[in-house]
C-alpha cells in the first residue's frame, strides 16, 4: 500500500477495528481511530503509534445523529481528504424474533445500518470533493442469509449492501470505490456485548465465536481486499460455505440452517 494515506476506522477499540488499525499502522499512514470507549481507543492509538503511525482519536457514539456530524467536521477541518473509511462499529444480537421488542431491534438497526449510512453521507461530498476514495463495509456472513436470533442485526446487515451497492454504482466516476467484507465467526467480544431481547447484553463467549478466525487474520484478509479494490471478500472458516449453498443449492442450506445452534 501507498504512503501517505488517511484512514478512519469506526469501532476501533477492540476485535477488527482495533486489528486493522494494528495492521495498518506504518510510518506515513494517518488514522482516525473512533468508537464509544475513549480510554481505549488511547490504548489502541499508542499502540499504532509505536509502528509509525499518525494517529487522531475521535470519540461519538454511532447512533447519535448530532455526534456523528460533529465527528465528521472534525475530521474535515483536520485533514485534506480521508482515503480509507471503514465502517466497522456494530453490535449484535441473540434473542428471537417473537420475544425481541421493536425498540431493541431498532436500537440495532441505529447502530447498525444508520449509524453507517449517516457517517457515510456526511463524508461523501468531501470524498467526491477531494477526488475519491474508498469506503469499507463491515457486513457479515449474516448480511448474506437469515439466521436464528439474529434478526434485527440480519435485516441491518441486508440493509448495508443495499445502501452501499447503490452508492457504488452511483459514484464509480467519482472514484469512489466500495469493499463489502462478510466476515463469519471471528474471535471477538461481539457476542459478548450482543443484545439479548430485555436489551441488555448477553454477556457470554458462543463457542463458534471462540473457535472462529482471529481478528488479526480477519484484518490481513481485509487489508489485502481493499489494496486489491474487491468488490465483496467473505472470511472465516468453514462457515464460509454457507453463502455459496443458499445460492448454489438453498435446500442444503436450508437443512443445515435450521440445524445450527444459534449460540453454539
């Protein structure tokens, strides 16, 4: 990758987030690292800086409409142009359809697609201005397929690639390029700090989270993704497969689907 570049990436205190700006992290680079938790962040930011980096901490909370455009003037003001913008921050979901209140699923979605496609929008005139860029999404296997207990954070996933396949087509001429990477069970707190349906998290590790691809490996997939301007990379480990299935052959899909243990 080139010097020289400016790259802001959400949700980079822990899991990808924190991993892609590890990975990135190089002299000549400059970072803007957000997401809720400031102390951490810091921690990340130091860490980035010991490989060279540059690196701006810039605290909001996604779903904060005002906080959002407040974070973006910010990154206006302080720089020319932003190369990179990774989407990343989210949060999850582990409860059923039938039991989850629409207020928990909405909070869901706020984060999840609107919290994305606000920051986007924000920054799109000023990439469009400074002569393009590239935008990083970070769906998920789930933005692909329905799953159990994973509505609302499904449907904002669905959400994501139609926004953002949109805003591509769109702004090819523009020099806009976007990557939409499909991770499936990465080794990170996700589940952790996923809503259950009273809204609070659900404060356990699901053993396919535990076992899955570490985000350190998630990041070099990504980072190779992006360098290669791809369109979509999907990434894990045999739960890879399921995509290819629910289009090449649903029935199987489907079979194993209903199969699965949601938490397991």
């Amino acid at each position: 990758m080139t010097k020289s570049k400016i790259i802001w990436i959400t949700g980079a205190s822990s899991g990808i987030g924190e991993a892609l700006a590890l990975k990135w992290a190089a002299p000549g680079i400059q970072l803007v690292l957000s997401g809720r938790n400031y102390n951490q962040l810091e921690i990340v930011a130091e860490n980035c800086k010991k490989q060279g980096a540059e690196v701006l901490v810039l605290a909001f909370d996604l779903a904060v409409p005002e906080e959002v455009v407040l974070a973006v003037a910010n990154v206006q003001s302080a720089f020319p142009c932003v190369d990179i913008l990774v989407n990343n921050g989210g949060i999850s979901q582990r409860s059923l359809l039938i039991d989850t209140p629409m207020e928990v699923a909405r909070k869901i979605m706020e984060v999840d697609f609107w919290g994305h496609a606000g920051l986007t929008r924000q920054i799109l005139p000023f990439m469009v201005k400074s002569g393009g860029g590239q935008i990083v999404v970070v769906s998920s296997l789930t933005g692909l397929f329905g799953f159990p207990q994973r509505s609302a954070y499904a449907a904002a996933k669905h959400a994501l690639h139609g926004y953002f396949e949109t805003l591509r087509l769109e702004h090819f001429r523009d020099n806009i390029r976007v990557t939409m990477v499909c991770p499936g069970m990465v080794k990170t707190n996700i589940s952790i700090h996923s809503l259950t349906a009273t809204g609070g998290e659900h404060g356990l590790m699901d053993k396919g989270q535990e076992e899955g691809v570490s985000a350190a490996y998630c990041a070099k997939k990504i980072v190779k993704a992006v360098s290669n301007n791809r369109k979509e990379v999907i990434i894990g480990k045999k739960d890879v497969i399921m995509p290819y299935l629910k289009r090449y052959i649903p029935w199987l899909f489907y079979q194993i689907a209903q199969r699965i243990n949601p938490l397991g």
